[in-house]
C-alpha cells in the first residue's frame, strides 16, 4: 500500500451528526523507534507490547457545519475545556486533512479521559492520538460503509502515526510490528501490524509493573530526541542494530527463550538511551532511582534466576516485565524493593492488551 491508497476518492453517505467513541491502549516498546524521516516515517522498524490498562477513552461529538475554510472543535480532558491541548490536536488535524477531507465539513467536540493519572510521566500521545483517529475512522465509516474492517484499522494505525509515530502501534493487540523489516511479512513504515508468526506461550499475558519514578513533565520532548537523530555520529549503526534486534527476536518469540529475550530487550531500552546521552546537545531523562531499579533487578535476577527485566521509554519511568508463571514472586519483590524508589509509592500494575476497542455509539 502506498499512502495515495488513504486518500479517499468519494462518500456515499451524507451524515449530518452523531457520536463515535474508542478506548485505545498505550503500548511499550521492546525494540524502540528512535529516529525518524519525513512525515513520521521512522528510520528503523520497532515492536511493541500493547498495554491492558493504561487507556484513553475518546467520544467524538461531530454536527455538520456551513463553510469548509477551517477546523472547529472544542476540546474536554477530563470534563474540563482545555485550551491548551487545542494546538496538538489542529496540528494532527492538519496533518490529516488530505487523507481525512471531511475533518472542515463538521464542527467536533472531543471528549477524552485516560485510565492513568495524567501527571503520572506516562506518555498519553500513543493511547491518545490512536484513540481520536479511531474516531475520524469511525466517522470516515459512517460516509463510506462499504470500507472493509482490515482497510478500517490499517488507515486508523496510518493516521495515528500522523499525530505520534508510536501510536500506530496502539490499534491492534498483543505484539506490534512498525516499520519495513525484510524477515517480517506485511511490515510497512505506513502502519501497524500485528505481529503474526509464532509467539510462544511464556509471552502470554506477559505482565508490565510500570513503576512512576519522576511524574514531572520531560525536559526534552520526543519529538526533539527523534530529531537529533540526524547527523548523530551512531545513527546508522544504532538503525542497522536495532533491524538486527528485530531479526533476532523472531525465533525467541516462538521458542520463548527468556534469557534472550531479557539481553534483546534491555540492551534496547539501555541503546535507546545511550542515544540520547550521545546526541549533540546531549542530554539524560534517566533519574538516579531509575539506576538504583535497574541494579536492584540484576541483582534479584542473579540471585533468584527469575526472568524479569526492564525496559524503558523516553523518561525516567521503568517498565518491570516478567512473565505471568512467575507473577507472586516477582510482584513481591517489586513491592518490597522497588517501590521505595518511586515518587510517592506511586506505580501502576499492567499487562498485555488486545488492542483498541470501540465503545457504544449514538447517532
Ligand atoms: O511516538 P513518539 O514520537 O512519542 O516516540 C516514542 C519513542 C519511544 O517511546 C522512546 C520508543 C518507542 O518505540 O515507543
């Protein structure tokens, strides 16, 4: 597919208003995305877990218009009318617009609530923007009917993608695959696929403790992390690794193999954040506790031979992953030895999702 595919030819319905309404995940990447070219299309492919519980609800309120010279919409966090998220949300808008005409034809209020704290330092862009451009699709359905479920999720993923790279991973469940990779079928830089070949069971409802070391906002956003990607003196070597990651992770999702899924998986989050501490101006978004975490689970991995690891994102928050067989001794150690090193206690219990899921409609 090309994205003159998205671009949509004509409607056969005329809507004049209703209401759509998704709750869409946030997921965790285990090979990150990291580096990005023109129009989000990302500089190596990545994978992900789609996450249970952390979730944004979105309803899409849209009434037909006169005029078609600029967006109108209103925007409510929470119950409460927010201003300031307007601009991110014309931005996406913006991008859409050619894929998405219909976005001037209708005036939207866009309702959304996360099952997070928001100043929890857990990125809401993934299960956010996936969950608003499953409403534009929902919509995008209601004036063309015929469109199949499979062209539905890929142009949501592909929009998405226009808002936040890694929120296209947040549509379909389980395991994610974005970006072309040779070894992987149907892979596209465009979108998100669900990640097809085998998958041994130790994966399964593999389980994700998000333990909230720093709440604060980030002092480097992504967007300027990807962009110092260009002309980053390992760029190249880190794009090609992380294809190799890709590669090495097929046969030890089938074979379950833990021990090489722990040195893939951490050398990824250590890689990711290596980059950043090597990009020019360089900077850090680790915090000292999330050292102190990191040495604590080598430490209990040792000493126990439990396969739990961590990863991490763009921030100071660690992501404890184990499998499900293993739940009540790695929890218990997590409660008594890792949380102490979280702000306030604060941590939040996750596992892996299903994918995005659309809630009741009224038209
Ligand atoms: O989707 P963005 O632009 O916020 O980038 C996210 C990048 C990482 O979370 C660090 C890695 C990833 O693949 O999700």
């Amino acid at each position: 597919m090309t994205e003159k595919d998205f671009v949509p030819k004509k409607y056969s319905e005329i809507i004049e208003q209703g209401t759509v309404s998704w709750q869409a995940p946030s997921n965790i990447a285990l090979v990150k995305y990291w580096g990005k070219k023109e129009h989000q299309i990302p500089a190596n492919p990545s994978v992900s877990f789609t996450l249970k519980n952390c979730r944004t609800i979105t309803k899409l309120d849209f009434s037909k218009k006169d005029g078609q010279e600029d967006f109108e919409f209103e925007v409510f966090f929470e119950g409460n009318k927010k201003e300031d998220f307007k601009p991110k949300i014309r931005t996406f808008f913006e991008r859409i617009v050619q894929y998405s005409p219909f976005l001037k034809d209708y005036q939207f209020e866009i309702h959304s609530e996360n099952t997070f704290p928001h100043s929890s330092g857990i990125a809401s862009s993934a299960s956010g923007m996936s969950a608003l451009a499953l409403c534009v699709m929902s919509l995008e359905k209601k004036l063309n009917p015929e469109m199949s479920e499979d062209f539905f999720r890929k142009k949501a993923s592909f929009l998405a993608r226009l808002g936040s790279g890694s929120a296209c991973r947040s549509i379909e469940g389980d395991l994610v695959v974005w970006g072309k990779h040779k070894e992987i079928k149907d892979s596209s830089d465009l979108f998100g696929v669900n990640y097809a070949d085998e998958v041994h069971d130790n994966f399964k409802n593999f389980q994700d403790t998000i333990l909230l070391v720093d709440k604060g906002r980030k002092e480097v956003s992504s967007s300027v992390g990807h962009n110092l990607m260009h002309g980053h003196s390992f760029a190249e070597a880190r794009f090609a690794q992380a294809n190799d990651n890709l590669a090495k992770l097929k046969p030890i999702f089938a074979e379950g193999d833990l021990t090489k899924f722990i040195e893939i998986v951490e050398s990824e989050a250590l890689t990711l954040h290596s980059m950043m501490m090597s990009s020019r101006p360089y900077f850090m978004l680790m915090k000292p506790n999330t050292l102190e975490i990191i040495i604590k689970i080598w430490g209990f991995r040792k000493q126990t031979g439990l396969p739990v690891s961590f990863t991490l994102d763009a921030g100071a928050n660690v992501h404890v992953l184990y499998p499900e067989k293993d739940k009540v001794k790695i929890f218990e150690f997590i409660k008594n030895e890792l949380v102490a090193y979280c702000e306030n206690g604060h941590y939040i219990c996750d596992s892996v999702g299903s994918g995005a899921k659309q809630l009741s409609e009224e038209n």
